[in-house]
C-alpha cells in the first residue's frame, strides 16, 4: 500500500510542516495545530498548555 502524503500548514507561522502538534495554549481553549519551532515557545512554562496528539503528513 503506498503511503499518502498531505498537506497542512501550522496555524501560528503559517508555513507547511510534516508533523504538527495539536495544542491549547490559552485561556480560551481553543485547539491549535502547531509545528515543531511555535510549539517550544508555547509549550514551556505555560499553565494553559495541553497537548492534544500529532499530526503526521506520512499516514
């Protein structure tokens, strides 16, 4: 079976990633999908952090 490969940009530097983390970061709750440079930054020392799974371009 061949692997398919798609597409999806981080919703925070807007450019294409092959591995995005799903992410809050907020207070409002709301889930984001992040690459590996934004998700550092966001992650660290943040009370409202919660990880949500990755997203792989492989499948």
């Amino acid at each position: 079976m061949a692997l398919r490969s798609r597409i999806k940009f981080c919703n925070r530097c807007k450019q294409p990633a092959p591995v995005l983390y799903r992410i809050r970061f907020d207070e409002s709750g709301t889930w984001i999908f992040v690459c590996p440079q934004c998700w550092l930054p966001l992650s660290q020392n943040n009370p409202y952090y919660i990880y949500g799974g990755t997203w792989k371009a492989r499948k």
